[in-house]
C-alpha cells in the first residue's frame, strides 16, 4: 500500500489520492502497531503534506515517524524526519530551526 502511494507523489495530480491511501496505510498500521508501516506511512504522508503547503500536519506526521524510528533506532528514517522538519521551517522562513534539523538529519545519515 505504502510502495503504491509512493509512485503517487511523484506525480502532481495524483496527490490527493496518494494521501489518501497513506493515510490508510498509516491508520493500518497503527491499528496493528506495525511499526516500521507507521514510520513510512508518517513519512510519506508529512512529504505530501509539505508539498501541500500544510506545515502543520507535516510537522505532527514528521513528528510521530521520528519517535516511532527512535524506539527502534532506525536511524535512516529518523534522517528522513529531520530532513523533512528541516523543509518545513526552511519554507516557514526559521532559518535557525531548519539549519539544526538539517545538521541532526545528516548526523542521522552518517549513523
């Protein structure tokens, strides 16, 4: 479900759906607690929600992939979430803010 979505976001027109199918794959994943299906889903869905210009759900969605990859020590996707973080206050113009999380995402990638 996740894979599917994915190849979704790369298309502009096809973001409503992808969304919407992340957002059943994460609420899957959830129910069943299958952690590594929170983390991608939270991901993709904060990148689409970044595209949308919806800072808010991002940041909340970058947020819950980031603990979920922690209690695992999954260190790809704690990049991932910091990177995307980084985006939303490059884009929100918190300069100081987006510059941390850039730094902290590539300390995650040279784990």
């Amino acid at each position: 479900m996740v894979s599917a979505a994915e190849s979704f976001l790369q298309v502009e027109d096809s973001f409503n759906r992808a969304i919407k199918i992340l957002k059943e794959a994460y609420f899957q994943s959830n129910q069943n607690n299958y952690t590594i299906g929170i983390i991608k889903s939270a991901n993709l869905l904060a990148d689409g929600y970044l595209y949308l210009v919806d800072y808010s759900n991002a940041t909340s969605k970058y947020f819950i992939a980031m603990r979920h990859a922690e209690s695992i020590g999954d260190s790809v996707s704690m990049a991932k979430a910091y990177r995307g973080l980084g985006l939303v206050k490059f884009n929100m113009k918190q300069w100081a803010d987006a510059i941390s999380n850039f730094n902290t995402s590539r300390h995650f990638n040279a784990l």
